[in-house]
C-alpha cells in the first residue's frame, strides 16, 4: 500500500543525525535495546520452519497484533516509525493482502480463511473481511498449500467461434471444450483427467471470439494473477494475418507510437513473418488490441493466433484440443 511504502522519518534524537527520510538500507543493529527499533524487511514468503508445507510472510515493521506497541520515552518513536506518519498508515482486508502477496487469489483467500487455514502473527483467523498492517506476518496452513497443489492449469487451443469465458447465445464458452475425449494425445502429463478438475476452472485473460490459439484455464488464483490485467507484464506473441499496405511509418507507429481510448500504448515488437503476415509480441492486453492497432495504420486483420504466452508455447497442440501445463513449465 502506497502510504505503507512510502518513507518515514526517523527521530534526530534517537539517531543523533538531522530528521530526514529513512533509507530503506538504514542501519539499526547500533540501535540500544528496547528503543522500539527494528530493521525493516521487505515482504517476502519464506518456508515456516514450524510447520512443513507453510508459508510465512516476512514484513516491515509492524504494529503487534492488539497489544505492546509502545512510544519510545527518550523520542516519541512508535515501533521505530515516527507517530504522525504511522498515524497516516491504514488497515487493509486480509484477503486483498493475501493477493497482492501472491498467496493466492481473493476468492481462495476468504476460503482458507472460512476453513481455518490462514494465521496472522500465529493467531488463527476465521472471520471474512478481517482487516491487518501490510507488515503483519502472514502463514498459510498446510492444508492450503496441498489444496493449492491440486490445482490444474489447463493449455487450449481456442478455435474460431468459441468464446473465452461466459458463453453467449449461439456460441459454446471455452471450458466446454475440457472433455477427456478432447485432451490432446501427446500429453503425457501423469494427471488423470478428473471432473473435479472442471471445478472453478476459469480463464486466465482472454481471447476474442474470432481468434484463435492458446488460451489459459486454471483453477489456481495465483496463475490467474499473474497472467490477468496490464499490471502483470508477461509477453504474449501473435502471428497476424493482414490486407492492405504498410508503410515503413506505419510498421514504426505499430512499435511504438500509437494511443487507444486516449492512452498511449505500451512499446510492442511488431515484424514481418512473411508477406502477407506480421508478428506481434505485446505486454498488454487491451480489448481487440491488435485489431485496432492495425486499423490505426490502414491495414486489415483476416486472421489472428496466439502462439505463446510468457515462457509457455502453443507449439503443435491441435485446434480445440487441451493439455494439462507441466510440472517444468511456468509463465
């Protein structure tokens, strides 16, 4: 969280120097015990030694939970933060935290927090909409992670005439496509297809209904996060099939130097694949991306395929049919 973040001063008294903004590198091991100081860390999940399979999330410093978070008597310092800045510091939902930590998504979430499975600062949490300090520690039950284990994500090979998510009057949504008489014969994954793997299983982006190539269905949120949204950017090539001509400025504007809905565009890599066919490589994903840009410089979309995304290829997997991702594959 922006204010979280943002640097707080440190006292002139208790560190002898001129009150000024605290580096995130600053130094406290000279710091006299019991002054309230510790040095700050930033939020990373580590393995909890305490229990197999958990996962510990490592903060800055932080308000203990309910009690002990007492005012320096030689300066005023809460916690090592400066009293008025920490006023400005705000709670945020436990499940939003979890997300933006990359534990898991929101909706899974609420349901560890439902079953149990979820502890700040070692106390269990149960309620929803519980909120915490972006610092507070984090730990996930075992369970959750053999939960987030059994999750699958799914490749598809998305045809014309599907579409990616909620299906619409006269056309299948692609989730139907998952059958085990679809699933592609060259993947020789140990997973057995299983119904249960049709649970929650949504996708992670999209891809328009007249377009093809691969698309991500997964059941697991942090796959889902880490696809979904401009924020994230991972690459995702297109092979596009095009009419009309393109002028050498044209194919420079492609590159860089177009806006959509007001909004400049992020740099792409755009080249000939042969003559009638351009390459793209975007790290975005803005409704009929491609389309649109191409008719910003006179050109035409006839056809229209996605080929990878991030580290994951689309490679020979046959139209309309699916594998499971593996185990050495990630995005």
């Amino acid at each position: 969280m922006a204010d979280s973040n943002r640097q707080l001063r440190v006292s002139r008294a208790f560190h002898g120097l001129a009150t000024a903004s605290r580096p995130r590198s600053m130094d406290y091991s000279g710091a006299k015990p019991g002054a309230g100081c510790s040095t700050p860390r930033p939020a990373i999940a580590l393995p909890d030694p305490g229990k197999t399979g958990a996962v510990r999330v490592h903060g800055s410093t932080r308000k203990p939970a309910g009690r002990d978070w007492r005012t320096s008597p030689l300066t005023g310092i809460i916690g090592g933060y400066d009293q008025e800045a920490y006023r400005e510091v705000e709670k945020l939902r436990l499940s939003k935290l979890m997300s933006e930590l990359g534990l898991c998504s929101r909706r899974e979430a609420d349901q560890y927090i439902e079953r149990g499975w979820v502890y700040v600062d070692g106390e269990r949490v149960t309620e929803l909409g519980t909120k915490v300090y972006a610092g507070q520690q984090v730990t996930l039950d075992p369970q959750a992670a053999a939960s987030q284990q059994r999750r699958v994500t799914i490749l598809l090979h998305k045809p014309v005439g599907i579409v990616s998510a909620q299906p619409e009057k006269g056309y299948q949504a692609a989730v139907s496509l998952i059958r085990a008489q679809t699933r592609d014969p060259g993947d020789h994954t140990p997973t057995r297809f299983n119904r249960s793997h049709l649970l929650g299983l949504a996708p992670a982006g999209r891809l328009d209904i007249d377009s093809t190539g691969l698309l991500v269905l997964t059941q697991d949120g942090r796959v889902a996060r880490q696809l979904v949204g401009d924020h994230n950017g991972v690459e995702k090539e297109y092979l596009v099939r095009v009419e009309g001509h393109l002028s050498d400025e044209g194919l420079r504007l492609l590159n860089h130097g177009l806006s959509l809905d007001g909004k400049a565009l992020r740099p792409a890599r755009v080249s000939w694949q042969n003559r009638d066919q351009l390459r793209f490589t975007l790290r975005e994903g803005k409704k009929r991306q491609i389309r649109r840009m191409c008719e910003l410089v006179g050109l035409k979309v006839t056809g229209l395929k996605r080929t990878r995304i991030g580290n994951v290829k689309l490679g020979s997997l046959p139209v309309g049919m699916w594998r499971y991702l593996r185990e050495d594959e990630s995005f």
